[in-house]
C-alpha cells in the first residue's frame, strides 16, 4: 500500500499530462480526416513527409509535433484507424516525427536549463549533438521510407472534394461523436498500463541497472562524481543537468566529460522512458501490436544513435 502512494502523485502527474493531449488527437484526427485543411496544415513538414514517402496525413501529424508530439501520435493513429495510412507508414512517421519532437524539446525545453546550468559552451555543445541525435533518427526513419513505402499516389480525389463541400458544423458534431470512444478506448488502456509500470519500476529493478553503470564509467574514463548525475538523469534528464551543474562549475569534469556524462545517462534514461511511458503510451496509442514495434523501432535507433555520438565525442574531445 505503502508503494502505492508513494508512485500515485507522479502517476497523476503523468495522467494530466498526457490524457488532455490524448483527447486533442483524437478530436483533431476525426475532425480534419479526408479534407483539405488536413494538407493544408502539413505544408510545414510536407517536405519532409515526401522524402519519405509519407502520405498527407503524415505531414500534418509533424508538423503537430512541433507542438505536441502526444496529441500527433493519437491523430496518426486516428487517420490509421480511418484507413488514411497504413502501418508502415505509421512507424516510419513516428522515425521522422524525432526531428521536429527534438527540435521543440532543444528549443523550448531542454535550452533554459542547458545553458544555464553549463554554460552557454558547453550547452551549446550538447544541444547540437542532442538535435543531431534527433537528425539521425529521422534520417533512418526516410530511409525506410524510401525503401519500403511506394510513393503517395493521388487517388481519393474526389472523396476529398465530397468531404471539403460538408459544413464545419456536420464536421465538429461529427467528429466529437467519434472522439468519445476513441478516447475512452485509450484512457482504458493507457491508464492501469502505465500506474503498474511505475509500481515496477519504483522496485529493485533501477537499482541493480544502475549498479552495473560503475565498470562503464571506467571504460569511458569517466570521474567518479559522473555517478550522481547517472542516478538522478535515469528519472528525469532535467536533474541530471541541475546536478551536472555545479559539478563542472568545481571543475570536477571537464566540458567533454559532462556532455559524455549526458549522453551516458541518456542511454539509461531512454530505456527507463521507454518502460515508465513510451511503450504504455504507444500501446494505448496504436495498439499492443504496433504500439510495441513503433516503442521498440524508436527506442533500438535512438540507442544506437546515441551510443555513436558517445563515441565520437569520446574518441575526438
């Protein structure tokens, strides 16, 4: 009981995080299904999507992850759901979708914090290979589509032209009729998925991952004040850099050794986001079949992404 209440407020937190997002895609989805402004609205990212041979829909989904990349997801599955995109598609957009996700965490998020805690240098410095990770992982997600999604062809014309004709009103009452069950279908997933998740994961099982980080370390020459950084950034990245801070400013790490230490602890931070709320979010999402291949695909490139730039900044700072 004890452990219950003990992860209860930050299962709370995370419910009021993300379910309103959740509710915005659902709406969003039904709402500009097969019309105009569905492309319209893409045009930012549509580029992009025809690198990769994505659809419209796609288009639109990233360009709403400059904003909130939850709510795009839902209204990628939504459009799914609708038979606009297929599940190819659906996890080559959620590769690309990495660039305009890491390029709103880089600028309103993750910034303030960097600098203020690194120093404009060396912040400077991680943000670049943090936006360049993010690069890498939308560079491979084009790829798959080019080799694996034929190239969007224009059919559906006239079922886009019957849909422009319909009054907005038929479409909002249309659309919020359809979002209700969409919804609650994820809520009943998302919820009791990630509040066991985070009992788990408030066990022995972060303590014995972490306990293997020491020999790590070592291998990568890294100072023994690193540890502190690694036990706080597995949670949250935001208290690794807050406590990587004063660290450098005493000048126990250099400005290479903090920026590996980052990326050390984003390796592990990755595979404790995966468990704690991509892989529970992306099943109530897309389903447990390409919930799971989305959470999986995303996170084996980012790790492997991650773990190059590692090397690199090991090898040549």
């Amino acid at each position: 009981m004890q452990l219950i209440l003990d992860v209860l407020p930050d299962v709370l937190k995370l419910w009021k995080n993300v379910l309103p997002s959740m509710l915005l895609g659902c709406f969003l989805g039904n709402l500009f299904y097969n019309t105009v402004f569905l492309q319209r609205l893409g045009r930012g990212m549509r580029p992009l999507a025809r690198l990769g041979h994505l659809p419209a829909g796609c288009a639109t989904s990233l360009t709403l992850c400059l904003v909130d990349r939850i709510a795009a997801y839902t209204m990628l599955a939504e459009l799914k759901n609708t038979g606009a995109v297929g599940a190819r598609e659906v996890v080559v957009s959620f590769l690309v979708s990495a660039f305009p996700t890491g390029l709103y965490f880089t600028v309103f998020f993750f910034s303030p914090a960097v600098i203020a805690s690194l120093g404009c240098l060396t912040g400077a410095m991680y943000l670049a290979i943090y936006l360049a990770i993010s690069i890498m992982i939308s560079a491979v997600g084009l790829l798959l589509g080019r080799l694996l999604l034929p190239r969007p062809g224009q059919g559906g014309i006239e079922q886009r032209r019957k849909a422009v004709h319909t009054s907005w009103r038929d479409k909002l009452v249309s659309a919020m009729r359809r979002t209700v069950p969409a919804f609650c279908r994820l809520a009943v997933v998302f919820m009791p998925v990630t509040f066991l998740v985070s009992i788990l994961l408030h066990t022995e099982l972060v303590s014995q991952i972490l306990r293997q980080v020491d020999p790590v370390l070592s291998y990568l020459g890294l100072p023994g004040p690193v540890i502190f950084v690694i036990t706080t950034g597995t949670m949250s990245m935001i208290a690794a850099i807050g406590t990587l801070g004063p660290i450098l400013q005493a000048g126990l790490v250099t400005p290479s050794e903090a920026v590996a230490a980052l990326l050390v602890t984003s390796v592990l931070h990755y595979l404790y986001e995966f468990w704690s709320g991509g892989l529970p979010t992306n099943i109530s999402i897309f389903g447990p079949k390409l919930g799971g291949r989305v959470s999986l695909a995303a996170l084996v490139v980012r790790e492997c992404a991650t773990c190059l730039a590692l090397g690199l900044v090991v090898l040549l700072l």
